[in-house]
C-alpha cells in the first residue's frame, strides 16, 4: 500500500493548527497563558526561501501563574515519523498523536477537542484551581 507522505504531512499540520486554536480557546476560557514555546528550525534558518508551513509555531505550552501547565509539540518538517506529543508538566503523563484525514488519533480513537478539555480540567484540579 502506498503512503502518501506529502500529503500525510499536510494533514498533520493542518490538524496541529486546530490543535494550536483548541489551547489558546482553553487557556482564553480558563484565565490560562498560551505561549509558544518554539519555532521550526527550517523557519528559523529559512534564509531567503519561502516558508509554506501554515504556522511557524513547533511547540506551544499552557501555563498557570505559577509555571508551566501543558506543553504540545509536532514533529518538524525533516522527521520521518512524524506525530503530536502531549505532556502535563510536573508529572509522567504524555501523549502521542498521529494524523489521519480527519484528525489527530490517540491510537485509534479520535483525539478531539472534549478530550483535550478533559485532560486540562484534570490537570487544573490537580494544580488545586
């Protein structure tokens, strides 16, 4: 079976954009701070070539007033596997995601926007907010 990597590609950063959109709704929602974390390094060393990536934005976190809550990163460009990583700070919880046509998958299920919500709200609980 062939595997279309381009378009594979594509779709993984489409869905990181979504992704991306669903923290920074969270974090407006709930008095949180989103912040990027890092650029793509072929962003960053770009020189004079066009960028054609839909974001620059590699890795984003959600932190609290007092530190760093959530932090969620996507592969780059020039990885051969690529997915989403998930991790709640302070603790040994992670998360990998990888992309299918309709979206970000957790294994096989469906990584959706309610699933993000709970992980965050447990999160805040057990931060005490």
């Amino acid at each position: 079976m062939a595997h279309d990597s381009k378009a594979h590609d594509a779709a993984l950063y489409r869905h990181w954009m979504t992704l991306l959109a669903w923290m920074q709704d969270f974090a407006q929602e709930r008095g949180l701070i989103f912040e990027k974390v890092a650029d793509f390094p072929d962003y960053i060393y770009r020189m004079e070539r066009a960028y054609d990536l839909p974001t620059t934005i590699m890795s984003a976190s959600l932190n609290t007033s007092t530190g760093p809550l959530f932090v969620a990163a996507v592969s780059p460009r020039h990885t051969d596997l690529k997915g989403v990583s998930l991790r709640l700070m302070g603790g040994s919880k992670h998360w990998h995601l990888h992309a299918d046509d309709a979206g970000l998958l957790e294994g096989k299920r469906p990584f959706t926007r309610q699933r993000l919500h709970v992980i965050l709200e447990g999160a805040l609980t057990g931060v005490g907010r």
